[in-house]
C-alpha cells in the first residue's frame, strides 16, 4: 500500500495567506457620517464633563466658604474651553471648531438644568 505524500503547505496556512492577499480581511475605513456621529458623542460626552467639574468645584470649594444666606446666589462658570481641553485631554483631538463646541455645550447645559447653578460663555451675546 502507498501512501499519499504530505503536503509542505497545510490547507489552513495557505487559506490564511490567500485570504490576506486577496484583501477580504481588511477592515473597512469607517464611513464620514459615522465618524461625525462619533465625534459630536464625544463633544456632548466633553460637555457633560465640563458641567460636572464646574459643579463639583462649585459644590466642594466654593460653597463651603460661604455663608448660608450667599450661597443661593453662588455661580459656578463652565465654558467653550473647558469643553475643549477635556476633548484633548480625552480624547487627543486638537483642532476642536468652537461653535461645535459651544453647540455640544448648549445642549448639554439646558439638558442639565444648567441655569440653576453656573453661567456659560456658549450663547452669542
């Protein structure tokens, strides 16, 4: 009885290879209407952080050296920049427009009952 030889190249590795070389493997590049919707998550996301750390700091540092009867009056600040530099920070992306950013904060403030506790530079005056 003989036997078949082996082959030098098992079926698995040259499918594998095949499969690289042809290009049916590759990720596909993202389309730009799903890279926008990413990034305005991630401006809305850089926006409710903003708020979040101007309350905190509101709440944790200013409130507590008033007086009882000032601290109704007491006003945190959040703004464009602050949402811009958490962007960075974040997320690494430098070259954030500023209406966008303003934009992702207004929506977020009014969202948020922002009025109640801090002011914004995000309205056009």
């Amino acid at each position: 009885m003989t036997t078949r030889p082996r082959p030098r190249f098992s079926h698995r590795i040259l499918t594998a290879v095949l499969t690289l070389l042809s290009g049916r493997n590759r990720r596909k590049a993202p389309k730009p209407e799903a890279l926008a919707a990413e990034f305005d998550q991630q401006l809305l996301d850089a926006a409710d952080a903003a708020i979040s750390l101007a309350r905190r700091a509101l709440y944790d540092v200013v409130w507590p050296q008033l007086p009882p009867r000032e601290r109704l009056h007491a006003f945190g600040e959040v703004t464009v920049e602050n949402v811009t530099e958490l962007m960075h920070l974040h997320y690494g992306i430098a070259a954030i427009p500023p209406e966008r950013a303003a934009a992702a904060l207004r929506a977020r403030y009014e969202a948020r009952s922002g009025r109640m506790d801090l002011t914004t530079d995000a309205y056009p005056r």
